[in-house]
C-alpha cells in the first residue's frame, strides 16, 4: 500500500484559514440529509 502524503501536501488552504483568522463556523457545517440525496454541493 503506497504511503499517504499529508493533507497540506496535496491540498492549499485558502487565505482566510491560512491567516488566522476567527472561522465562522455555519461555514464548515454540512447537512448530511443533503449528502445522502445528493443536493450537497461543493464550494
């Protein structure tokens, strides 16, 4: 099994995460209800 590389190798936070600022967090949430009939979408 290959070697997983760390998070922040494969992926750029962006600015309002990487400058510390206060996280809002209604933003991060998810709605799994939307997840299992699909209405989720990515931002």
């Amino acid at each position: 099994m290959p070697k997983l590389r760390p998070w922040y190798q494969v992926v750029t936070p962006r600015d309002d995460l990487r400058g510390n600022h206060p996280l809002d967090a209604p933003e991060f949430a998810v709605h799994l209800d939307h997840i299992l009939d699909k209405r989720a979408h990515g931002g």
